[in-house]
C-alpha cells in the first residue's frame, strides 16, 4: 500500500456501507421507514379474528373463544330456556317411580279409578239381574264368571291406558328435548366456525410475521459479516505507517529520490528534487515557510525516529 493510495482510501466508503443501507431498505419495506433492529421481534402468536352473521371469534396468545350477534343470541337463549323448562317437566313428572306415583301418574289414575269403579257397579247390577232372574244355577254361575272376567279385562286395560299415556308423554317430552338440544348444536357450529377462520388467520399472520423476522436477521447478518470484514482506522492507519518506514529505509535512512512517495512528490510539485523539499513546501503557510520546530513530519524524517521522542 502506498501512503497516498492509503490515505485516500481513508475516504472511501467501505464495503459493509451498502449491506448497511440494504439492511435499513429491507426494515422499511418490512416495518416502515425509520425501523431498527431493536424495534422489532421478538417471534409472537398474532392474534387472529373473524366475524359473520352469526358468530365472531378470536384467536391468539390470550386465548380463543367467539360471541354470537345480537339476533343469535336471542335465538340461543330462547332455545336454553326451552332445554330448562323440558328437563324441569321431566324432573316433575317422570321420576325413576313415575308409573306407579307422582302428580301425573296421580291425576290419569283418578280418572282410571272411576272408570273401573263404574265399571264394577255395572257388574253388580248384572250379576243380581241373572240371580234374581235365574236363581242359583249352572246357567248363572257361567254368565256371572263371563261378566266377572269382562270387569277384570277392563281393568287390565285401565291400567295399560295409564302407563301407556304416561311412556306416551315422557316420549314428547324427551323428543322436545332432543329438538332444543340439536339447536343449541346448531348454535355451536356457527360458533365454532367462525372460531376456526380466526385460528386459520392467526396462523398466516403468524407465519407471514415470521418470514419479515427471518429477511430482517439476514439483512442484519448480511451486514455484520460485511462488517466484521472492514479494515478499521487503525490499521489502515498503521498500514500508511508501514509504507512510509519501508519507503524510508529503502532510502537509505531517508526518502530522497526513491520510490512511489519521492515521484508523486516529484510528479505533484516539479520545482522539488526530493520528497523532503516536498514537505518543506508542503509546510509553508499564508504566512511564509514553516520552520522544521513546526513541521513534525518534515521533522520525524529529517532526524530520524531517534529524535522523535522530542
């Protein structure tokens, strides 16, 4: 390296210079104009978030869950409220004894009681009519067994119209119920489809984030390579300094005529015939010429680095 290619290149703008530049081009296009790498990160869960008609949903690091429209909900607590008045009429009326008691098996068996009531006394009259009638005879014995038998049939199918009114009604009012449960399932479908386009969201937004972290860290990279490559000031500095000893030496202890420093001189002001006269003109002022006491590169050569130390 040359002293003058060396100081020139003092001015130069270093290679990490452009990697820098990328790098702040890169945080604006990403973040906007004026981001820095401290400004950014660290890598997050985005929240993401949905609405339709019916339900709107979010997703996120604070959790997930969705609320129903105003129209919905109303439609929703309507539905609840019917799912709470069946299963109190099933608690009320259809009990694990609710055929044989319990307010309804009470009121169908009161009715059931009078039909079976009429029903006897109706055989009694009959049975008296064939006595008073036939006296006591086989003839009588069998018509009073036929009526006998008719009475206990009815009976029977009193007590099979009880329970089958009672399995009757505790089948409606289970389907009812099976009714206003399969709404409220309906109600969560549009819940939860709302919830899954937010989680869906919040999962791009999540990526799509991660993918500007991931061109920001390689601009950044990009640029501390660049920068761990530039020669610093002081070795620059120290590498003019190298040349100058060398161009020294190999002038036999001064830098007279010889090498690329004493023809530049030369080359630079013609009137001169060594680089040390070069200096003494380098050093002259508005003021007039310099003196040596204030001219400590002209100096430093000319008595050489013993001298120095002055």
């Amino acid at each position: 390296m040359g002293i003058f290619s060396g100081i020139g290149s003092l001015f130069d703008p270093k290679p990490s210079k452009q990697f820098k530049e990328g790098r702040g081009d890169t945080l604006a296009a990403l973040y906007g104009p004026g981001t820095e790498m401290g400004d950014i990160g660290p890598a997050r869960m985005l929240t993401g978030t949905s609405s339709n008609p019916f339900a709107s949903a979010s997703y996120g690091p604070q959790g997930a869950g969705y609320q129903f429209s105003p129209e919905m909900q109303g439609l929703f607590n309507q539905s609840l409220g019917n799912i709470g008045s069946t299963q109190g009429i099933l608690d009320k009326y259809f009990g694990k004894d609710f055929l044989t008691e319990g307010p309804l098996f009470n009121a169908l068996n009161q009715s059931r009681i009078g039909r079976v009531e009429a029903g006897e006394d109706a055989a009694a009259n009959a049975l008296s009519k064939i006595f008073n009638l036939g006296g006591a005879s086989t003839g009588t014995g069998m018509q009073s067994s036929q009526l006998i038998n008719q009475l206990n049939a009815a009976k029977a199918q009193e007590d099979y119209n009880v329970m089958a009114n009672l399995f009757g009604l505790r089948g409606t009012t289970l389907g009812q119920l099976g009714t206003n449960l399969g709404q409220m399932a309906g109600f969560e479908n549009f819940g939860r489809n709302a919830l899954q386009d937010a989680m869906g969201l919040s999962s791009d937004l999540t990526n799509l984030d991660l993918q500007k972290l991931n061109l920001a860290i390689g601009a950044n990279n990009s640029y501390r390579q660049a920068k761990s490559q530039d020669i610093g000031l002081g070795a620059q500095l120290g590498g003019i300094a190298d040349a100058g000893l060398a161009a020294y030496g190999a002038g036999g202890g001064s830098f007279g005529d010889y090498g690329a420093l004493s023809s530049m001189a030369s080359g630079m002001y013609p009137k001169q015939t060594s680089f040390m006269d070069f200096l003494k003109q380098f050093g002259q002022g508005s003021n007039g010429p310099t003196t040596p006491e204030f001219n400590p590169l002209y100096r430093f050569l000319e008595t050489g680095p013993a001298m120095s130390g002055r």
